[in-house]
C-alpha cells in the first residue's frame, strides 16, 4: 500500500511538471485522458494523466490503447508518441517513470544526442584542434607595421606643447604637466610644491568654489586629481569626451588663473600638517625611508631636497611666495598639455583658446630665477632613531622592525642604459614576506628566491628604481627584527655583489618578460597612457610607442646586466636607516662590503658584548 502511495505521489509530481512545462493540447485515441490545455487547472488535467503514468510504469495493466502509436496535438508541429504498451513490447521489460519523461522530452525537443547545438554530438570524431568542416574560414586582423593610433605632437607659438592619443571610448583623460616639483626648491621655502598640490583645484577667477568647479565636471561625467614629484606636477580630469572645450578651459583657469585666498592656504597648511604626521605614524614606511634614501643620496641638491613640506616652513607660506614660484615655473615652455581619448586638432583648438595669450595670476614677467643645475650624486646615510615597538597596535600588534635602504646611482631615464636596469631591477623584484600570489607576482625573482626563502626572520625586501631625467636611484629596502640588523645588511649587500655575476638565461627571460607584461597592461588604462604621454613629451619633446619599448627589452642581454651592474657598484652606496640602530654596521662598512667579491662585512671583534 505504501509503494502505491509514493508511486501515485511521484506520478502526479511528473504529471504536474509536464502539463505545466511542456506545450501539449490534448491526445486523440481511443481514450483522451488530457483534456483540452485551456480548461481546468493542471492540477484537475494531472489527475488523469497521473493514472496513465502509474498504468505506464506498472506494465501490463489495462490501457485501452488499440494502436502502437498516439497522435499527440501540440503547439509545435505534431509528433508521434510511442504508446507505453509499445515500449514495453519492444523493451520486453516494464518501464519507469524517468523512461516516461525521457521519452516525451525527447519527442518534444529531440535527442540531445543529435541535436545541432549539442556539444560536439554533431561532430563526434573531430579534435578541437581541428576545424569543423563547413565552417568558414576566420579573417584576423593583420599588422601593418605601423601604430594605428600614433601620439601626435603639436608646439604652440607661446612654447606650449600639445599631445594626443586617440583612444576608444567615451570617455578621455585631459591634463596639464609642469616641468616642476621640489627640485627646483633650491632658492625658495621648501615644499612649495607640496603646497600647490593641496591647493589644486579651488576658486580660480571664474569659479567661486572648489565645490562649482566639482559641480561643473558633474556635468561631464568627471573626476579631477593633482599629483606632485620631485620633477612633475599634474593636473589631469577624466570626464566626457563631448565636454573637452570646458574641460581644458577648466584647467587653463586652475592652472593659471588661482585664487590662493588666506582661507584656501590656511586650509592647505592643515592638510600638510596632517599629512607630515600621518607620514612618521603610518607602519609602512616606504615612502619615509625613501625620502631619506634621496637626502643621503643626492646631499642637498636637486631631487634630494625634500618632497615634503617641512614642519618649520608650514607657517611661512603665504600668497607673495608662491605667486614668486609660480611666475618662474608655470610658464608655457615648461608646459604641456596632454589628452587621450580626443581627437587631436579640436584639442589644439582649445589650446590656443584658453592657453595662447593668457595673463596668469601673477603677471607676465619673465623668469628670472629659473634653476638649470644637474643632479649631482654624493652618497651618504641618513639615520633616524625611533621607537618602533608601539608603531601599530592592537589584538595582534605589529612586531618592531628595524628598516634599511641601500641605494646605488643607475642612470637617467634618457640613457640606453636605462631598460638594462629596468629589466635589473624586475629581477631583483622581491616583496613581503607572506604573499598571496604565484610565479606572476615575483615569486621566482631573486630577493624572494635568495632572502626570503632562506631567512624567515626578514619581513620585506623589495627593490626600487627611481629614474629622473639627469639621474637614477637602484635600492633595496629591508626589514627585520632590531637584534638581526648587521646579518641583515650583509644579505642585502651580497645581493648588490651578485648583480654583476653571473645571470641565468631563464631568469632573464622572465624578466623580461614579466616587464613586458606590467608595461602593456599598465597602458591599458587611460590615466596610466595619459601620464606616460605627457611625461614622455615633457622630457624629451616626443614619446616612443609601446611597441618600440618591448623591441628594447627583448634586445637586453646578460653582458647588458652584468655591465650596468658592474659600473653602479663603483659608486658609494646611500643608506637610510629607521628604527632601533644599536646593531647598524658603519657607512665605512657597507661601503666596502659592496667594494668586495663576496659582499661581506668587515669582521668585527668585541672583548665585551
């Protein structure tokens, strides 16, 4: 009775999902036991086809079909149906529910073995390696040997350049690159550039407010940053590509027409006051060490003069001394005004509308103090007590760490030299001491291979390479616990010394290749094409295409790296150093750990420890 019961159940279930999903009308035979599909609910029309279903499974049982076929109306064309008594016939067996519906569906929509969009069932004996006959033959895209979209350079008769990549998509990125920075600080309070970043973008003479100017990209969709370096300051906007004309009007006005009211500047010396506290509280201290790193390495000259506004110097800014800057750098010939995503000749159009015969802010008197030294590298260790047990408490503190910085001179970023020490510095690559990645995030570079792998006590150690244009800066920064500080600048040394040893070919080619894979995916994106064209015709008045680069990395060798390694290790080496320093060997030292064949210290003999 109870195998009854769940057979009945099991039949209506079928029976419901059947008549609900499957489009059949009614059956023409000796019995019609569906009904027509527009009467009743599926419930009342399952009842009797619930009772076919059980007399299908159950075998011989009575079903007053005559004929060993059924002629089922449906909404598509009709079909045939086998009739139970058929199939068990044929079968020589009884026939299960799942039969039943696997039948049907195959009557209403074929056999999925032969269907025509089936995977493969059309075509069983064809490897996916070969193409499927009948199919057409695919046409690619071929390369011609030429840059479709090639950078386009213009020269206003004020000096001021022009630059465009053309760029699919509705949106652009449009901004203005100045050929200043800290390093022409030289004369002037430091960190006057660091006061103008924080000053970007408020009134100007014709918005009133930082929030119309906000509001009037709005409109377009866009967004608006600015960015100082040692070398560059950048304006950018990122918005629609139909509103170009207000757009470069916009950062014509931020650029040359600003306000700087006692309120913005007082404003602004918050800004960087919270920022210098922010940068000795912070526990990653990166970007301290390496604005340590370019004082000891280039002693008060150039980019060795500080990034950051000091402490003293946050009250002394006032509108006098900046307009003084300003009138010295902010002139076209040290302008240039870069876009990617605009055609070329409607952005030279606004140029000249809103940048050919303005007046700035602060006069048109010539430049008078204009600084055109040459980076000059010295060499040096600049060292900063601190406590660093307290840097970053909590359930699960931050250990105390002792951090080093140990940099050589490499080249300027106008030398041939400078892709060898690109591909150099990928080698080294290096990172933290617990990353989620794999071979594609630097596993396999030589600081995690030969460091980190071997000495679980280190933390991090990564290498850098600042590249400007008159010089550069290879180092590699380490961290580890205070007691462990001496073995820890002998590893970084010996990986100095191994840099002009030997270099294995599939290391190189990695290398290689994973710069070239950064480089091409770094420039997918729009800011990141925009930067590299403006920087690229700041410097040197025209830019070289992607293509070319790769063509250059693929061409460095391993005498390329052992020579540029070999002249950088004859320079003295630039130290920073930041937290407890009881165990940091001498200057004299590192220096000439890196002067030897092994990359060792000096032994030192204590007769009391």
């Amino acid at each position: 009775m109870g195998s009854c019961l769940w057979t009945w159940a099991a039949a209506m279930a079928l029976a419901s999902v059947i008549l609900k999903y499957l489009p059949i009308g009614r059956v023409r035979g000796a019995s019609a036991p569906w009904g027509p599909r527009s009467r009743g609910s599926v419930a009342a029309r399952a009842v009797p086809l619930a009772a076919a279903l059980c007399a299908f499974s159950s075998g011989p049982l009575a079903f007053s079909h005559t004929s060993t076929f059924v002629q089922a109306t449906v909404w598509a064309p009709a079909v045939k149906v086998p009739s139970p008594d058929h199939w068990a016939a044929r079968e020589g067996r009884s026939v299960s529910l799942s039969s039943c519906l696997h039948h049907l569906l195959c009557c209403r929509f074929g056999d999925p073995t032969y269907r025509r969009f089936s995977s493969g069932g059309a075509y069983p004996n064809i490897p996916l390696s070969s193409p499927l006959p009948g199919v057409p033959k695919p046409v690619f895209a071929t390369v011609d040997g030429q840059e479709k979209f090639e950078t386009k350079v213009t020269t206003l008769d004020n000096g001021l350049r022009v630059a465009s990549q053309n760029k699919f998509g509705q949106f652009c990125t449009v901004g203005i690159l100045i050929n200043s920075g800290s390093r022409y600080e030289a004369k002037y309070l430091s960190g006057i550039a660091h006061f103008l970043e924080k000053l970007a973008f408020s009134s100007t003479e014709r918005f009133d407010s930082k929030d119309e100017i906000l509001l009037t990209l709005e409109k377009h969709g866009g967004i608006c940053d600015c960015q100082t370096s040692r070398d560059t300051t950048m304006y950018a906007v990122s918005a629609d590509s139909k509103g170009l004309d207000t757009v470069v009007g916009l950062l014509a006005d931020v650029v040359l027409h600003p306000r700087l009211t006692d309120e913005e500047i007082e404003m602004a010396r918050m800004a960087v006051q919270f920022e210098l506290e922010d940068l000795n509280m912070r526990p990653d201290p990166e970007p301290l060490l390496t604005e340590m790193v370019h004082e000891a390495a280039y002693r008060e000259n150039t980019v060795g003069l500080h990034r950051f506004c000091p402490a003293e110097n946050v009250g002394k800014m006032d509108r006098d001394v900046l307009h003084a800057y300003l009138r010295n750098y902010y002139t076209p010939d040290r302008m240039v005004l870069a876009g990617v995503g605009v055609e070329h000749a409607q952005l030279v159009e606004c140029a000249r509308k809103y940048l050919l015969g303005t007046c700035p802010a602060w006069g048109t008197g010539a430049a008078v103090h204009v600084d055109r030294s040459v980076a000059q590298y010295t060499g040096g260790i600049v060292k900063l007590e601190r406590d660093m047990s307290n840097v970053s408490l909590g359930p699960t503190p931050f250990p105390e760490l002792t951090h080093i910085m140990i940099g050589l001179e490499s080249c300027s970023f106008l030398e041939g030299d400078f892709i060898p020490f690109a591909v150099l510095n990928m080698m080294m690559g290096g990172g933290g001491s617990f990353s989620a990645g794999g071979p594609g995030k630097g596993m396999f570079t030589r600081l995690y291979l030969n460091v980190l792998n071997r000495h679980h006590w280190m933390y991090n150690a990564t290498s850098y390479h600042h590249s400007y244009e008159d010089t550069g800066l290879l180092c590699i920064h380490a961290s580890a616990d205070p007691r462990q500080v001496r073995e820890m600048v002998e590893i970084v040394t010996r990986e100095f010394v191994l840099m002009a040893g030997t270099v294995d070919v599939v290391e190189l080619e990695r290398a290689k290749t994973q710069l070239t894979s950064m480089l091409m995916m770094n420039l997918e994106a729009r800011p990141v094409i925009f930067e590299d064209v403006g920087r690229q015709v700041l410097a040197t008045r025209s830019r070289k295409l992607p293509h070319e680069l790769c063509a250059l990395i693929r061409d460095v060798k391993p005498e390329d790296i052992k020579r540029v390694a070999s002249k950088m290790l004859r320079g003295k080496p630039a130290v920073a150093a930041l937290g407890d320093l009881s165990e940091l060997p001498a200057y004299e030292h590192v220096q000439a750990a890196l002067a030897s064949r092994d990359g060792r210290l000096p032994r030192v003999y204590r007769l009391f420890r």
